[in-house]
C-alpha cells in the first residue's frame, strides 16, 4: 500500500466535510488565527495542501498561499474552491518538490509528515523546508503522539474511535515504527466501507533531531492551535521550528 495511492479520485471527493471533523470551525478557526500570526505579512507555503482545508480559509484572511501536493484528484478537488492565480499549486512530493521564491512559513498540518513512511524522506521534508525560508523562517508541524500506551504487551492493534457506523482502529509494526489507521464504516445493510492509510509514527524527541539536522531550533510546542500547554499526557503538538 503507497501514500500516493490512497488519495484517488473517489478518496478527493468525499474529503471534504464542511462544518463538521477537522472542518469544524472550532478546528479550523485556532488553525488559521495561529498560522496567519505566524505569517506575520509574508508569503506561506504549504506541504500537502490536499483540498485546501487550512490553504484556501487563510488565502482568504489575505495571506498569499502556495501548495505542494501529491495527488492530482486531491488538486482537482482545491480547484473548485481557487484557480491557479489566487492559489497556485506545485504538483509534487512534499519531501522533494520546490515552490519558486523565499517564503517566511512552511507548515505541515494534521499529521501529514507521517504519510512519508522512511526517517529519510521525514528527514528530507525538513531539509526541503529549509530550502524555501529565508533567515528566521518558520517551520510548523502538526502531529499526533503515538499513543503506544494504549497497546497492551503482546497485541499488535489498539481502537481509537467506536461510534454509530464508525470503528476506527490502529495496527502497529513497532519495530520500524510503522501503523496503519483502518477506518470502517457501515451502511444501513450487511456492508461496510474500508479505508486504510499508512504511516511512520515519530516521537517528538526524533523530530526535533530531524530539525537540527536541517538547520532549525525549536522555538515553541503546544497541546493544540489555541496554544495549550503540552504535556506528558497531550496527544498531539503543533511545533513550531526557526531556521537559525
């Protein structure tokens, strides 16, 4: 199973849930006042921008966006919302593919890092990072804790979410730090829907490392967008890295 794969044109057109998940405006509305602070006037370029969730609400706030994406269908999809000349898109691998220009952010949202499945293409995205900021660019990475407390000794999977029609559950490879997210969901008969995405689970220890190699220090981590205090028991952070 490739990243690239999983994001096809069926996957594109039903991303987009407005109003409600990581569309919430209590989910969105942190993400964007934090990033258009962290913009402070400049230019942003975002990695996996996908459908425009986070790109096309804060082109909207007046920040000049550009995207790096992967996925054509998901690029199609970003298209219905901004044509090319008020949000233009590199089609390409966030690890490797460039934006023309300098840019005073690049940020990375909702776990995305983790669909690079190797510490050296992870390693890679932050050198690639580095490459489009100036002197005092900021990098911002969203990402969830692996919860491997939940995983009791001997078992291989945990259950995230149970709900009416939905059961979400993780399969892990703690050797080479690897999970798989299987989201199920039923219909109203005898059948049920199957998604299935990879990832590489990185701990926030390992990122920070991977940003002094390219160059950044860490200059804040916070429980969430609103700026809560991370802890030992938050499960995820939004770190926000400066080229030295």
């Amino acid at each position: 199973m490739r990243t690239d794969d999983l994001w096809d044109e069926e996957t594109a057109k039903a991303y987009d849930t407005p109003g409600t998940g990581m569309f919430a405006p209590e989910v969105l509305g942190p993400t964007i006042e934090r990033l258009a602070e962290l913009a402070a006037g400049g230019r942003v370029l975002e990695f996996a921008i996908g459908t425009g969730r986070v790109g096309v609400p804060l082109r909207r706030r007046g920040v000049p966006v550009t995207g790096i994406e992967l996925s054509r269908p998901m690029i199609d999809q970003l298209r219905t919302k901004a044509d090319d000349a008020a949000l233009p898109v590199v089609h390409g691998d966030m690890a490797t593919a460039r934006a023309a220009g300098t840019f005073s952010l690049v940020y990375l949202v909702y776990n995305t890092i983790s669909n690079l499945l190797s510490q050296d293409e992870q390693v890679a995205c932050f050198a690639n990072a580095a490459r489009h900021l100036g002197p005092g660019g900021r990098f911002v990475v969203e990402l969830w804790v692996p919860d491997l407390r939940r995983l009791p000794p001997g078992t291989e999977a945990a259950v995230f979410a149970a709900e009416p029609g939905y059961v979400g559950f993780d399969t892990y490879d703690v050797l080479h730090q690897r999970v798989v997210s299987h989201h199920v969901r039923f219909g109203e008969g005898s059948q049920a829907r199957l998604f299935r995405s990879p990832h590489r689970y990185v701990w926030p220890a390992e990122l920070d490392l991977m940003a002094r190699i390219a160059g950044f220090v860490l200059e804040s981590r916070s429980s969430d967008w609103a700026g809560g205090e991370f802890t030992a028991d938050s499960r995820s952070h939004v770190s926000v890295y400066r080229r030295a």
